[in-house]
C-alpha cells in the first residue's frame, strides 16, 4: 500500500538571462468564459473548460478523431480547391498559409465513415480556415456531399461552423446557399436522413442555408447560431440585446435546434439518430431495387 503519492507537476525551464523560471508555451489556455487558465490536459479530448465547462472551439481533426470509428474515415474531393474570381489582392496567399497552419484544403472535411458501426457521409467545417466562411469551394464540396451520399444511399451528418460567406469571392460565395440548398432538396426527396450538428460559431449564409435545413438539428452548449452579428442587429434596430441573445441554449427555446448535447455524448448520439432512420434507407433502396 502506497502511504503517499506522487503529485503531478509541471517541468519549468530556465531561461538564459532571466532571473526566475519560465513555464513552456502551449501548456496553458484561458479560457474563454470564466477567463481562468487551464492545464491543457486537463481539457481532455473533449476540450471542455473544467470550472465552467465551455466548450472550446475545436479542429476538424480533433472533431473527427471523437466523433468517427477508428481508421473508418475516407475522404471525398480532396482536389476541390480555393480559386480567386475576383481577383481579390493577396487572396491566394491568404488561402496558402491557412492550408499549412490548418493541414486542410478548405474550411470542410467531407467524407464517409462509420460512427458506432453506422455508416455515414460526414461534413465537418472548421473555423480555424478562415473563421470557417463558404466560398465556392465548400459550397461544391458540401454539394458533392449529399450527391455522393444519394448515390450511397447514405445518411448525411454534418458539423457546422462557420462566419458565413466568404468575402474575398463576392456574389459567388452568396450563390452557394441556393446550390447546397438544391442539392440538399434532391437528397431529402430521396426519403433520406440528414443531421445537423450546429458548433460555436454557425452564422450568416450557413445558417441562412443547409445549417438549418437539417431533418433533425442537434447544437453543442453554448454555441453561437444566428444570421447577423449582434452588434449589427443592435445598432439597426436602435436597441440593446440580451446577454444570452444567439446562444444555442435561447434558440433551442424558440424551437430552432431539436436538442442541445454535451460534446462527450454527441458520437452516441449520433449513432442513435442514425440507427432510428436506417430503415427509412433500407426502404428507399429497396424501392429503386423494385
């Protein structure tokens, strides 16, 4: 029997020149709400802040590597890239240094996957590239996706996170709200299930598009869902909005989001809804097979 333990502790360097030790960088977080810092660790995979358990903003790898089965993932239109319609000044650079800091070609990650044994067509988006705005790009990838999951005969769950529309390509990334939306009726015509999972933030034209037109919408705590920003609905309307105003929290009482589920619980979740609609696939081809 151990009498006593050991504590953890973290190592503290000593900088040459300096007079007293330095902590390591990366090994602290403050968090956004309560402002405390936090010991990245104790974040744990789902990264929630353990004294007021917000929930961090996450890469689409990280949301892949909780959400999806084990080496079950296969990319879709990997080789659907950025271009510059505009011309707009230092967009391709721009694009270029997201693509190394963020180790994606664009703001979504589609593909298929299993999720607890159930197969899915997955879109994840991600705010790290450029705040997560849809430009002609993740309009055709997010297109492609529920195409391609038609001709699977596959359920579509998808993670949005998004600004909105991408301003360095004008009216063309406007016109992706009305072809995801076309594409999104095609596939519900078809009888099929389409999940949303709105995260922090999901505004503009994502919410104005297929980020809502989820056959069942699912919201992390805390998330940000609304069209304009706040600061711009306040000064048009003259008048102060409450604290809580866009949270997914008050938009679930308003009846927009379906239910509102804790990060750890989301992958079962998940594989529940999709498990509860796989008989409506299972009729659906059984009926193209007649």
């Amino acid at each position: 029997m151990r009498l006593f333990k050991k504590r953890p502790y973290i190592t503290l360097q000593k900088t040459e020149g300096e007079n007293g030790p330095q902590v390591p960088d990366g090994m602290f977080e403050k968090c956004p709400s309560c402002q405390k810092p936090i010991y990245v660790k104790s974040l744990g995979k789902a990264r929630r802040c353990p004294n007021c358990d917000y929930t961090f903003r996450i890469s689409a790898q990280e949301r892949l590597s909780i959400t999806v089965d084990p080496k079950t993932f296969k990319e879709w239109d990997k080789d659907v890239t950025t271009h510059n319609p505009l011309d707009f000044p230092d967009y391709e650079y721009k694009i270029s240094q997201t693509q190394i800091k963020t180790g994606l070609r664009e703001a979504v990650l589609t593909g298929e996957a299993y999720v607890q044994g159930n197969q899915a067509a997955i879109g994840i988006m991600d705010s790290n590239f450029i705040m997560g705005s849809m430009g002609q790009a993740v309009g055709e990838k997010i297109t492609r996706l529920f195409e391609k999951a038609l001709d699977k005969n596959l359920p579509v769950v998808l993670f949005t996170a998004s600004g909105g529309a991408r301003m360095h390509e004008g009216i063309f990334s406007l016109m992706q709200m009305a072809k995801t939306s076309a594409a999104i009726k095609r596939f519900s015509d078809q009888g099929l299930f389409y999940l949303t999972v709105l995260t922090d933030p999901t505004t503009g034209g994502v919410t104005a598009s297929f980020a809502m037109q989820g056959d069942i919408i699912l919201a992390e705590p805390g998330a940000l869902v609304g069209f304009a920003g706040k600061r711009v609905i306040e000064q048009t309307i003259k008048a102060s909005l409450p604290d809580d105003f866009q949270l997914a929290e008050t938009v679930l009482k308003n009846g927009f989001i379906d239910q509102i589920v804790d990060r750890e619980k989301l992958r079962s979740v998940i594989a529940e809804l999709i498990d509860m609609h796989s008989y409506q696939a299972d009729r659906v081809e059984e009926e193209g097979g007649s």
